[in-house]
C-alpha cells in the first residue's frame, strides 16, 4: 500500500508540474477582491494640517516656470544636464543629503537625482517619492513632467523641516521618455541590494484640469499589491477634503511611469495622473499657460499627505516574515486540508491581516464546490485576524468536486500593517469526494 501511495504521490507531482505550463497558457489569477480598512490607524500625523498649510502655488509656479525656461531637455541634452545642476542644488539648498546616481542602459547614460531624509525609527525602510525632469525633445516639458518635479521640490521643502519614522527618498529620475531607463537602473540595484522599500510613488503629468470634473478628480494607479497606497491617499483626501478638494479615483497598473520600474523587482509601486486629457501632451506647447495651478496645489497637497502617512508607518514586520503551510491529506484524518500562517517574527510584533483563501478549478475554471448535506459552498473564504505565533485554517467533513485545483493564500495588511501584500499558491488533486492531495507549499 505504501508503494502504491509513493507511487501516486510521484505521479501527482507530474500531473502539477505538467499542468503549471497549462495554467499559465491559461492566464494568471488574480486573488479575490478584499475589502481594504477605511480608516488608517495611527496613520496621519497631527500637524499634517500645518504642513497641507505650506503648500505654496506661486512657488509651485516659479519652478515650473524655470523648469519651462531650460527649453525641451531630452536625455543627454546640454538642456538637461543645466536643468540636472538647477535641481541638484535647489533640493540641497535645502539642507537635505543629495546625491547624484549615474546610470547606463541601451547605450544611453544619465543621472538621476536621489536626496534622502533619514528616518527615526525604521532608517533601513525607505518610502520614495519621485518625477522625471527629462522630456521629450520638442517639449519644455512643463506638465510632462515639470508638474511632477515641482511638486516633489515643494513637498520636500515642507517634509524636511520634520521627522518621520521611515526613511524619504525624493528621486527625480532621467530617461523615463526613452522607457524608465533611470528609474530600472535604480530598482534594479536597490533589488540586487535587498533593499527595504516600503512603497513607491510616482507623480507624472498632474498639471492639467478644464471641466469642473476633471479639476475635482485624480487617478491613482496600483496593481493589487499596491492598492494600500490608494487607501492611503483616499482617506488623505477624505480627512482633509476642505484643504484638497479632490476625489481619488481607484485605477488598475499603469505601466507607463518610473514606479512600474519597482513593481517589476517586487516592490509597490502607484502613480498619480491627471484626470483629463491634455492635447498639448508631448508636444512644443506643453507650456505652464495651458496648466491648472490650482489643480497642481491640489495635488500636491494629497502627494503630501499620502507620502506623509507612508513615511509614519513603522514596518516592524515583511511580507517573508509570515510562513505559509500549505497540506493535503487522506480521509483517515481529521482535516482535508489545512492552511497555516506563522508569524516568524511573533516577539517583535504581531500581523493584523486579511487572510483569502480560495481554491480554483486548473482546467474548468470557476471556484472549486464542496458539498455538506446536500448544500454546495464554494471554497472561498475571507478572515481577518490578528497573528501572535500561527493561525490554521482546517477544512474538514466535505466532498470535493474532482479534479486538478490551485489553492491561493492571499495575505492583505490592515492597520499599521496596511503595506503587508503575500500571494502564495500550490496545486493539487481531488481523487475523490473525500481525498484531497496537494503538493505542499512551505
């Protein structure tokens, strides 16, 4: 008998790994929505009003002005290298550690513009805050992207004068119209580094609003790992909406800004973008006559508290530090199978999550059903919890519909741990209504 199990278990093993190619030629799954908190607990700071305060639209104009006054400034333009020297020294004026960050990719080089405000509690954790001051070579760029690096300069200047418990890095980045060129040369050696980056947010072309509706809305962009960052800004701009006068929108990954370059590597990653269509994107009247500046100190504004908020966490724990046990078993036990949570790191804090778990048909598609007295409840489950050591999750005393299954564990964050993100996924057999096999995932 034991042979036989060794056996089946074997084949069970080539079934999965066969039909791992199968599932992908089939589509990536996307974890099943979960209700993200409506409030961030501890969050904002309580002279957030102050700082919104100090946001200064003439000032918002006059670097935008002079970043219009350098003419188009493509990468590797006499233009951007003076433009490059004007924001170098501008940030360091204000008493902030600047540096330059060299970069070389597809024969092209530049340098990007890192300035660092050091953080109390969580220093080797790093919240960015970032823009490219490169433009197209017809354009002087104002919206695209001066809109972005003035409201980065403003927000620093504000930002400095106080302390967070995370590390601020305001990074304006070279390359980005010739495809994120300085922003991946970062990502890629902040990842080869294993560096600690809690969140990345990306504002490019925030400038521009003409309808009533368009100068009351914004898009924030995310994938779902990201998707805190949009809790975050939405409750900024709830809590203060007299001061911002903004609705976010909820929107899917924009792969078209330099925070895609730290969604790639594994990192979170959203942008802010206009709500409007700007006809004068990418072209020689891209000028700060055709902006809202109203509109840009309003975004600016949620910039600041988003960001703000972000740089008040302090990240005790990572998404590695909780363990995900994965186990199928016969119908002599108790449990069909069980999904484990252990929290590695269960001295220094505890995990406030939201914990999916679904199990979906590989082939059929669909959620896989299970059957208790005559009932069918699909194996979908939702739970929030807050984890000391370890948390199980047993399911026991049901049929299962047969066939090849994927089980997902999705891991969302709440309250100080809104930034927890995790996806963890194995594969597995229904032999029969009682006898659930998988290969565990530890």
């Amino acid at each position: 008998m034991r042979g036989t199990q060794l056996v089946f278990n074997n084949l069970l093993v080539l079934l999965c790994s066969f039909f791992l190619s199968a599932s992908a030629a089939l589509g990536s799954f996307s974890p099943s929505p979960t209700p993200l908190p409506q409030a961030i607990t501890g969050g904002v700071y309580p002279f957030l009003a102050e700082m919104l305060a100090q946001v200064n639209e003439s000032q918002l104009r006059s670097y935008v002005q002079t970043i219009q006054e350098f003419g188009p400034h493509p990468t590797k333009s006499p233009a951007l290298d003076a433009l490059r020297d004007y924001l170098y020294n501008t940030l360091a004026s204000m008493n902030i550690s600047v540096r330059y960050d060299p970069w070389r990719e597809k024969r092209t080089s530049g340098k990007n513009i890192v300035a660092t405000l050091p953080g109390t509690l969580a220093s080797n954790t790093s919240v960015i805050l970032c823009a490219h001051y490169d433009s197209i070579a017809v354009s002087p760029g104002a919206e695209d992207d001066g809109s972005g690096v003035a409201v980065v300069l403003m927000i620093a200047d504000i930002m400095h004068h106080y302390s967070f418990n995370t590390t601020v890095k305001f990074i304006l980045f070279s390359g980005e119209e010739q495809g994120l060129l300085g922003s991946r040369s970062y990502a890629r050696n902040a990842s080869k580094n294993h560096e600690s980056i809690l969140g990345v947010l990306a504002l490019d072309k925030i400038g521009y609003a003409v309808t009533a509706e368009e100068g009351r809305t914004i898009q924030h962009h995310a994938n779902p790992a990201s998707a805190w960052m949009i809790t975050i800004s939405q409750t900024i701009a709830s809590l203060f909406s007299n001061e911002i006068g903004l609705t976010v929108l909820h929107l899917p990954e924009d792969p078209q800004s330099d925070h895609e370059s730290f969604v790639e590597k594994g990192y979170a990653g959203t942008d802010f973008v206009r709500n409007a269509e700007n006809p004068y994107y990418h072209t020689s009247e891209d000028i700060i006559d055709h902006m809202n500046l109203s509109y840009l100190t309003n975004a600016c504004k949620l910039s600041l508290g988003t960001i703000v908020t972000m740089a008040s966490f302090n990240p005790i724990l990572a998404n590695n530090d909780l363990k995900v046990v994965m186990i199928g078993s016969h119908l002599s036990k108790p449990a069909q199978f069980s999904v484990r949570i252990e929290n590695t790191k269960d001295l220094l804090d505890t995990a406030n999550v939201t914990v999916s778990i679904i199990m979906r048909q590989l082939l059929r598609g669909g959620v896989v059903q299970t059957i208790k007295q005559h009932q069918r409840t699909p194996c979908n489950w939702s739970i929030i919890k807050e984890i000391r050591h370890s948390w199980e999750f047993d399911v026991a005393g049901r049929r299962f519909t047969r066939g090849l299954f994927i089980l997902e564990v999705t891991i969302t964050g709440r309250s100080d741990d809104l930034y927890f993100y995790r996806t963890v996924r194995t594969y597995g057999i229904i032999v029969s209504p009682f006898r659930v096999l998988m290969v565990p995932h530890r």
